[in-house]
C-alpha cells in the first residue's frame, strides 16, 4: 500500500504559489497552478537547494528564487538549457478539494 | 487537412523562419523544403574562420538532416527550383518534381557579383559564397602559391586573411583607395590596412582589374594601367546581388530585391520571402541579425497569428579576424547638419568616432578598442538623448565589463574569467557560440550562465559574441519585447494600462495577446509594478507576481533562511532601540548581526517561520521595516550636519529624517536610496545616490542619478534650492518622475541617461506647475503605500500562509 498522507485542502494553497509541508522525506512543497492543479516536488531545487516553493509559479512551471532556474512541475524536469530533476511527488485532490500526497 | 508550405532555399533566413514556425504551430504545415546545395543548413557566416582553418564543416551545421526528419520536413538537397506557377500554384525542379503550394516562402539568399571581364570562367576563379566555394580554395591553397582576392570589403578581407592562414601569399585589390568603405572612413581604414599589411598581406589599392590571365587554370591578373601579377587563385569577393531571377519570371514584382512589405509578404499575398533576396522598406540586408527578426515576423504570419509587424533593423558590423579590434554602425558619414566627436591614440592603435546629430548618435566606427561598440549601438538605436553626457561619450561607458579587467575579450587568453559571478572563461563562452549554434546575448545567458547574474560582465560577452558571428546580435531590433511572453515594449505596456484603464494583470494579458497562460518571472513583476504605479488607488498588489524578498518582506538567503533590516531612520537610532535588538538577539538564537554599508542593522540567518514574531517585537520598540529587500526606497543616509560638526552648513540629519519620512514604503522601479550631506565635504557619499542632497551655505544643492554598486555613475546637479520645504517638493517629483517613466528593474542612473537630463530639468526644475502634479501623484500613492508591511504580518493577520507549514494527518 502506498504511503498517503493528507496535507489540507487546495484551498489553503494561494493560486500560483505555494506551501511546504514537513514529511519523512524531506520537505516538500505542494504547488497550485492557476488551472487549480496541485502538484508537489521536493523543496530544494536542483541546481543549489533553493526552495522551491517560494518561487514564481507560472503556467506549469515554477522559478526558483536562488538563481531563475525553471523547473517543470508535472515532473520536476528542469527547463532546459539548464539541466537536472526535483524529485516528484502524485497529489490526488478529492471532490472536497481535499489533497492526499503520495510517498 | 494541412496547409502545404514550401520553401526554396535552405539557408539561414529560410530555414529559421521555419524554427519559427515550428515553435509556433507545430502541425499546422505540410513542409516541403528545396536546397540548391547538397546539405542541411549550416552557419554561412563561419566560413571565414573554417577557411583560416580555425573550424570545421561539422563545427558549422546548424541544422542535420534528422533535425527534418523529426520534424516531418520534406528536404529536397541538390535541387534547384527553376518555376514558380503562381496559377496553379505550383514549383518545379530541375530534377523533375512538381510540388503544390498553399503558401510559398522564397529564400534564396544572394549569389556573388563576379565581375564580367575576360578570363571570370576560368577554373580558379571562385566566389566566397558556400562550402562549394571554400572547397575550391582549399583545394588550390598551397604553401607560397598566389591568390588574388579582388575587393576589400568584409568578405574579401576575411577570404585573405583566411589563405593566408593556409600559407599563401595574399593580395587583395580594391578599386577605391580605402578598404571598407561601406563601414570605416578614410583614418580607420588606413589603420586597418597598416595592421593586416603587418601581418602580411599585400594591398594594390586603386585598382581596376581589366582581365584575368590564363589558358584553362588561372595563372595572372592584369589591371587598368596594364600591371600584372600573378595568380593560381582569383577570389572575386566585389558584393552580392540578391538572388531574385525566378521571382521576377513568375511575375512578382522586384526592384533591386523582391519587395515586401512588413509582414514579409510579396506582390502576390500566398507568396512570402525573407533573407538577403529580400527589399524591404527599401533596404537590403546582408547580415543575418535582420533576416533572423524578419523570420520571426513571417513565421508569426505563417502560423495565423497575424499581429507582428517587422519595421527595419539597425546593423552593426565586425571583422572577423583574429587580432583585428573593429566595430561599425549606422552612418559613418559627416553630413552638413552632424558633427563628429573622435578619439585618436595612435602608438596604442586607437581610434574611435562618433557620428552626432540633433544630439543622438547617428553613426559610430571604432577600431582598436570597440569595449563599448554594443553601448553606443544602444544609444543609437533608441534614439537617446546624448547631449548631457557628450563630454563623456569618447571615453566610454565608465568603468564597463569589468573592475580593472581594462583589456578588450579579444586580448584576453582563452583561460580569463569573464563572469567572475558564475566562473565562466572565455573559451568556454566561444566553444558554446560554436558547438550550441548560439546567436544572442540571452542565448550565451541560458547556456553558459555568463553575464546572467550581476551583468557586470556583459560588455565582454557582448564583444566575444559579435566577433565570433561578426555583428551586433543582441540589440539589432528596434524595439525590444519586455520578455518573451509578449511582443510589446515596457513603453508600450505602461501606455497601455494607462489609456485603457487596466487594473488587473490577468486584463492586460488578455488586451495584449500574452502568449503564455500567466506570463513568467520577468513579466509578472514588472506588470504588478506598473498597474500599482499607475493606478495606486485602485489597483490591488498581487503578492504571487511578487519576488519572495517582496512577498514576505525579508531578504531570502543561500540557505533558504532570511535577513532583515529595520528602518534606521536618516541612520539616527537610540538606547531603546539597540537594546530591543540586542534583546530579540538573544531570545531567538539570531546567529548574525551586522552594521550594513546603509547605516542600518540587519539581522541575519532567521527561520521564516520566526518572521512575525520577531517583527512584532520589533515593532513593539518603535522599529518597522527598512524594505532593504525591494524595488522600493532603501536608506537615506546622512552625516553629522550643523547640529555637531564644524564644517557643517545645515542640518543634515533633519532633512534627511524629513525625506525619508516624506518616501518611505513607496515601490520603485528598481531600488531607490538617498542620501543628505551638510557641506560639500559630502560624507554621506550623496553623488552615488539616487537621489543625493548637498547642504551649502546658501541652501541645499540636489543631485540625481548616481550609482555605486556594479557601475559606478556620479550624479548630475539637478538644480539648487534654498528651503526643506523645496528639497522635500523636488524629491518627490523627481522620484515620481522615475516611477512613471523608468522601465521595471531600471536603475535611476541609466534611467538618467537614457531619458536625458534635460528633460528631467524640464519637468521638475523648469515647470513649476508639472513639479507640483508630479509630487500630488507622488503623494497619493503614498497614502496607500506607507503602511508597515511587518506590522500587517506581525499583528495585522495578512498572508499567514506564507509562514507556517501545511498541516498533515495520516490517512
Ligand atoms: C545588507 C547589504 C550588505 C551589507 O551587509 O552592508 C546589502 C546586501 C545585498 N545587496 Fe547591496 N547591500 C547593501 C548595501 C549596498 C550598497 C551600499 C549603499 O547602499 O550605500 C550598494 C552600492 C550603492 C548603490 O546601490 O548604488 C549596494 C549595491 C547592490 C547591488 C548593485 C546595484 C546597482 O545598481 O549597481 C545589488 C544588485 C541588485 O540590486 O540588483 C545589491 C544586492 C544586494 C542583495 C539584496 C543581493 C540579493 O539580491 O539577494 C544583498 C542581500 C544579502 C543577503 O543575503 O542578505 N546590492 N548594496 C547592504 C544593505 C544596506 C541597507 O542598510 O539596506
Ligand atoms: C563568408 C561569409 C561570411 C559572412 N559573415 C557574416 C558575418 O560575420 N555576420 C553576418 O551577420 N553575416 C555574415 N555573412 C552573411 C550571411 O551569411 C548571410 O546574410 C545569410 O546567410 C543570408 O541568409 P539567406 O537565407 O538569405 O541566404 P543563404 O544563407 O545564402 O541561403 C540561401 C540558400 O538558397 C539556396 N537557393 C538559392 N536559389 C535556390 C533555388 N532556386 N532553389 C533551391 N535553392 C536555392 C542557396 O543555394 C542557398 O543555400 C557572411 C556571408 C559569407 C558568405
Ligand atoms: S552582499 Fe552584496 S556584494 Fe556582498 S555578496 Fe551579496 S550581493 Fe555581493
Ligand atoms: S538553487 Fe535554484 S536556481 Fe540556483
């Protein structure tokens, strides 16, 4: 069985940003998009550890705040030139717009 | 059904049109492509430095035959199409294939003039054009055989000093007697032609050649006062004419290229070009920054996206050989109403000129030291308003690309640290231009990372770039789009907001095409910047367009902790406050505490989590914040003034406590500082501030526009006044000056420049009555603007979110 957790509603996450939330792996952040997509990554950004999380989100990406790099928030892919990968997390959101995280 | 396009001529215009395109609308084409030569496209422009043998073919392909392949683009190599049939819409081939077209783009580039005299067919008589034709030399190169190169432009310059590199003994022939005429007047071309005769090769100037000698293979040149030397090679490299023949036989209409209007479309509307066949606007282009900007404009057509207008480009020139310093722009030329500012060194090889009328630069040729060729380039291209540096202009960009690295990029060696922000050396920066088929600034920014962080180093990449592709690829539009989300210009946008009334960002994405779904990290806070600016009373501050150092009002670290600087006001503090900090210290494990180079106190290394607690003991001791982390007024900083020190001629510490009250919490294009001095002395440093006040016996003397940090720029002197009252008024106009005209993240100082001082005298020195609207405006946004953004986080209740974490609960 896969290791959910619940982490609030999607109502708690700003449109276009997003929070942290503190789990076993590390901390993660849980993104929402303007679409009211949730996805969520690792917080430390490929390139030197920034936190993700307090970048600018925009379409499906987010920039980090350290250096501009973009990083793909479907699958944590770094937006080239640039290279390398945040791990990625599944998010479900149920009817009530609650968010279960997947570990 | 797809829309079939197709293309004839598989160079570098054609071919990136279809980059475009691709970007664009990926499937909304059937693409056919049609090349005369037998390869993919590949990067003309370094054909010189393959023939000096610096390169390879393969270090030249830009685009390989899969690149097609992946893309479904139908490549036909080795095939020229000999008709278009407008009526049945239709191209041929002189192999025997017919192919339909909804639309046509026609790049055929240009073909080598070879000139018509006795003796032009002969074998070893070549153009410079194509691989064919660098093949053929290389072919008939040889250690101390003879090539002729007839013309002394560009091309023929770099042909010559290409064999020489391969060991021949070079002459070039050029009828006028000075080489590149086209770019460089009478001195610089004359330096020019001292240095490469230093090098070796030989110039017969003045020259007409009349026949080339020879049985079947070349053997001789013979000129008008019937001289002859001899020649195993004759390179005619005397201009190019566009290549326009099978336009003309359909029908469309020509004149010295195929005339376009500025969506690239031909007399007949299905038919497009782009490249060097192409006159637009009556101009010819024949280098490859234009033709990349007209690409861009017709793929936007060609996709139905219909709104991009191409308007001409301004060029810039550069020699590529190795060693050679050179750069020339616009027109060189001194008219009846221009003058000309020069600059002449010449045991150090130095000459620079400047073109100048009605005050903008017009034209510039600079050999020897070409550091700040893209500057003036800048200058000239938007139109800028010299007339308050003009005494300066010679000597450069002060300071530019470098703290003391002096030399020009192409003196350093391959190992010099160019960005000393990411480490990046020159050789790493010129292996990505060539291997990553790189064009512009922002190319060589994404993918070497140099010149992406401070900028100091711009200049200096800027030069590696236009010598390695031999002209000005950053700065040739003639507007530039705020960011790639868009077309329009920061002007453009501000207007727009302003003439119809936008107050959210999502409404002037949706006024202005935004092409991406919710801009990115350039645009947002630049729009959220603006529609505060201009409408302070209506428009809300959206803190997800805002950079995390302004969405939770603290300075984010390396570690991902946060600092925070508490207002000092004018840099006076007291007992009770020291000891709230030296308290709040303690108490929350506060592992730095620093003076910083503002007169204030930061506290380094918090836990965001910790923020509003920590604020609201501060606030508790009178403390608010200092926004040492926005595009906002930072520190006013003062000195001692009459209140205690002997030289002293008025009170500093009041009137600078008085300013910073009067600007406090407003939002800035880029940050914002001030300083007072109470005599001449100046120890506050008020000439590198943005806004800097000089007290002198008779009143207080104002200066604008200064900068330490990157570049430094001392300020200009405003003007003088006599009373507080009158410091407080013109600061506040000037400061809202700057807010409504300045481009987001453009500093005060190049703001100075770029609009000119005189204008700035204008509307806040000259006219009393637009003074006095500037500081109402100032002073209404200010209502809305000054309230402690930690109070409303510490107490207030405002984006708690920001600062604790999601809460979890297993399932
Ligand atoms: C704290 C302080 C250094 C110190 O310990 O003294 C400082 C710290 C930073 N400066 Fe500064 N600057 C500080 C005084 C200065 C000064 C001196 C001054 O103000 O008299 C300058 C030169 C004067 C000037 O601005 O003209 C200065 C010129 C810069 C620049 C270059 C700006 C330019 O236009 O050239 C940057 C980069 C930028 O803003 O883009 C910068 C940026 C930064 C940033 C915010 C870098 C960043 O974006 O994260 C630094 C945050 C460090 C951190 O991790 O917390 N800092 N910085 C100073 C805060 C003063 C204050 O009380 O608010
Ligand atoms: C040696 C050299 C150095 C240069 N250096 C610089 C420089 O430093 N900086 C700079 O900006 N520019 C430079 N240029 C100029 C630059 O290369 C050209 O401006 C650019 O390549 C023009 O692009 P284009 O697509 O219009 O033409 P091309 O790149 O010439 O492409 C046209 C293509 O169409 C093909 N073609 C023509 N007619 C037909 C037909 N009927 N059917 C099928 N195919 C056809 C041709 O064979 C050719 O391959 C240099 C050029 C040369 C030759
Ligand atoms: S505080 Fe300023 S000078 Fe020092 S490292 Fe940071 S940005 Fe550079
Ligand atoms: S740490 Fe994210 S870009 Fe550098």
């Amino acid at each position: 069985m896969s290791n959910n957790i619940r982490v609030g509603n999607i109502s708690d996450i700003p449109s276009l940003g997003a929070r942290v939330v503190k789990t076993e792996k590390g901390d993660i952040a849980i993104f929402r998009t303007e679409d009211n997509k949730v996805f969520a990554l690792i917080n430390k950004c490929p390139h030197k550890d920034g936190s993700l999380a307090d970048g600018i989100v925009h379409g499906h990406k987010v920039t980090c705040p350290l250096h501009n790099w973009n990083i793909n928030l479907e699958d944590g892919k770094v937006v080239a030139p640039d290279e390398g990968c945040a791990e990625h997390f599944v998010v479900n959101v149920d009817a009530e717009g609650n968010l279960f995280l997947q570990l | 059904m797809k829309e079939k396009l197709v293309c004839i001529g598989n160079g570098m215009a054609g071919i990136r049109t279809i980059e475009e395109l691709l970007k664009l609308a990926p499937d909304q084409h059937e693409i056919t492509v049609f090349g005369s030569e037998p390869y993919g496209n590949y990067n003309r422009i370094l054909l010189s430095p393959v023939l000096a043998g610096e390169k390879t073919i393969e270090d030249i392909i830009l685009n390989e035959k899969e690149w097609y392949q992946e893309n479904n683009i139908t490549l036909y190599t080795n095939y020229t199409v000999t008709v278009i049939n407008r009526g049945k819409r239709e191209v041929k081939t002189d192999k025997g294939i017919n192919v339909k077209y909804d639309r046509l783009l026609i790049a055929t580039g240009s073909n080598p003039f070879i000139i018509p005299i006795s003796g032009s067919e002969l074998t070893g008589v070549v153009g410079f054009r194509d691989i064919q034709d660098v093949h053929n030399m290389l072919d008939m190169a040889g250690q101390g055989k003879n090539a002729v190169v007839i013309g002394g432009g560009i091309l023929g310059l770099e042909a010559a000093n290409g064999l020489m590199q391969q060991g021949m003994q070079v002459t070039v022939v050029h009828l006028l007697d000075n080489l590149m005429e086209q770019q460089l007047d009478k001195t610089a071309a004359t330096l020019l032609q001292l240095s490469l005769e230093k090098r070796g090769l030989k110039f017969l100037m003045a020259a007409e050649t009349t026949a080339i000698l020879g049985e079947r293979n070349v053997t001789g040149v013979r000129f008008k006062d019937g001289k002859e030397i001899p020649a195993d090679l004759v390179v005619m490299a005397v201009g190019i004419r566009p290549s326009i023949k099978l336009a003309q036989q359909a029908g469309i209409y020509c004149e010295r290229g195929i005339v376009v209007n500025d969506t690239l479309q031909t007399f007949d509307p299905r038919i497009y070009a782009v490249g060097e066949c192409v006159q637009h606007r009556n101009q010819l282009y024949g280098l490859v920054a234009p033709l990349f900007e007209q690409a861009k404009v017709c793929a936007n057509h060609l996709a139905n996206l219909g709104y991009a207008r191409y308007e001409g480009s301004v060029v810039s020139t550069k020699l590529k050989v190795t060693g050679i310093d050179l750069f020339s722009a616009g027109d060189f030329q001194v008219k009846e109403d221009s003058d000309e500012l020069i600059f002449q060194d010449p045991s150090q090889g130095i000459y620079k000129k400047l073109v100048i009328e009605n005050n903008r630069i017009k034209g510039a040729v600079l050999y020897g030291d070409t550091i700040d060729g893209s500057w003036y380039f800048g200058l000239m291209r938007d139109n800028v308003d010299i007339s308050g540096q003009r005494d300066r202009l010679l000597f450069g960009q002060a300071h530019l690309g470098d703290s003391g690295h002096g030399k020009t990029a192409m003196a350093m060696s391959d190992d010099t640290e160019i960005c000393g922000c990411n480490g990046v050396r020159k050789k790493d920066i010129t292996d990505a231009i060539i291997k990553k088929n790189l064009f512009t600034l922002d190319d060589v920014r994404s993918h070497t990372k140099a010149s992406s962080s401070c900028g100091s180093c711009t200049a200096l990449v800027e030069q590696i770039l236009s010598f390695t592709l031999g002209s000005e690829y950053t700065n040739s539009p003639k507007t530039k789009p705020l960011c790639a989300c868009t077309e329009y210009t920061h002007a453009d946008i501000q207007k727009v907001i302003k003439e119809q009334h936008l107050i959210t960002i999502p409404a002037v994405m949706h006024f202005m095409d935004w092409k991406t779904p919710n801009g990115c990290h350039v645009c947002r806070p630049a729009l959220n910047y603006y529609l505060i600016c201009t409408w302070p009373e209506e428009a809300k501050d959206d803190s997800q367009s805002r950079f995390i150092n302004e969405r939770i009002h603290a300075n984010i670290q390396k570690d991902g902790r946060y600092s925070i600087v508490p207002r000092i006001w004018g840099g006076i503090t007291n007992p009770k406050e020291l000891r709230a900090l030296a308290d709040i210290a303690d108490k929350y494990n506060i592992p730095t505490v620093k003076f910083t180079g503002g007169q204030r106190i930061d506290l380094l290394g918090i836990e965001k989590q910790d923020l509003p607690a920590i604020w609201g003991e501060l606030n508790q001791a009178g403390l608010v914040s200092g926004h040492a982390y926005g595009k906002a007024l930072r520190t006013v900083k003062t000195c001692v003034g009459s209140e205690w020190c002997r030289f002293g001629t008025q009170d500093a510490i009041s009137m600078g406590i008085k300013l910073e009250k009067l600007a406090w919490g407003s939002w800035t294009p880029h940050k914002f500082k001030l300083a007072v001095s109470g005599c001449p002395r100046n120890c506050s440093e008020a000439t590198i501030k943005d806004f800097g006040v000089i007290a002198v016996d008779s009143g207080w003397e104002l200066h604008v526009g200064g900068n330490g940090g990157i570049k430094v720029r001392v300020t200009d002197l405003l003007c003088k006044v006599t009373t507080q009252e009158e410091v407080l008024e013109y600061c506040g106009a000037f400061i809202q000056l700057y807010r409504e005209t300045a481009n987001y993240l453009e500093r005060a100082a190049p703001w100075v420049e770029r609009i000119g001082l005189t204008y700035i005298k204008e509307q806040v020195v000259q006219n009393a009555t637009t003074r006095e609207e500037l500081n109402d405006r100032f002073l209404l946004s200010q209502k809305y603007a000054q309230k402690d953004p930690w109070q409303e986080r510490a107490t207030g209740g405002v984006d708690q979110h920001e600062f604790n974490f999601l809460p979890t609960e297993a399932v």
